[in-house]
C-alpha cells in the first residue's frame, strides 16, 4: 500500500491488521490517538539519508534562502533525538 503521507499510514494500521514502519517520533505522537502498538522493529534500520535540493536561480534569493535554512535547522533537531 502507498499513501501521500505518514498520518495516512497510521490511519491505515489502525483501521485494518496491517503494520508498518514509520519515524520513532510519529509513533510516539500518534500512538495513543490511533490506538496503535509501537515496537522496536526485531533488525537494525539504516537512517534515511535525506538530501535537500534546490534550482541554482534560488541560490541567493532570500526567501528561498531563508526557507531552506528553516527547514535544515527542524531537520537538524530531529537526527539530534536519534
């Protein structure tokens, strides 16, 4: 099954006898309201390696700048949890 985004995933889990694998952070945060078992998956799991990639005309603008930087810096903050 494929579905645009990880709340879709939990949904799916909760309404069915499906299981999935999702961030350690989603589950802890939806656990309860999709009434969903969480549990440490029985093998080791590689990080995602997530890369952000841009068109070179948005290199200097500053929106584009400051929006990067925004989204580096919540990704930053979630590889520290880990």
């Amino acid at each position: 099954m494929t579905v645009p985004v990880f709340s879709g995933v939990c949904r799916a889990v909760s309404e069915g006898d499906l299981i999935a694998l999702v961030p350690a952070q989603l589950a802890a945060k939806v656990a309860e309201t999709f009434s969903l078992h969480v549990f440490e998956p029985p093998m080791q799991i590689d990080p995602p390696l997530i890369i952000g990639i841009w068109h070179k005309r948005s290199d200097n603008t500053p929106l584009a700048s400051w929006m990067r930087e925004r989204v580096f810096h919540l990704m930053r903050a979630l590889d520290a949890q880990s």
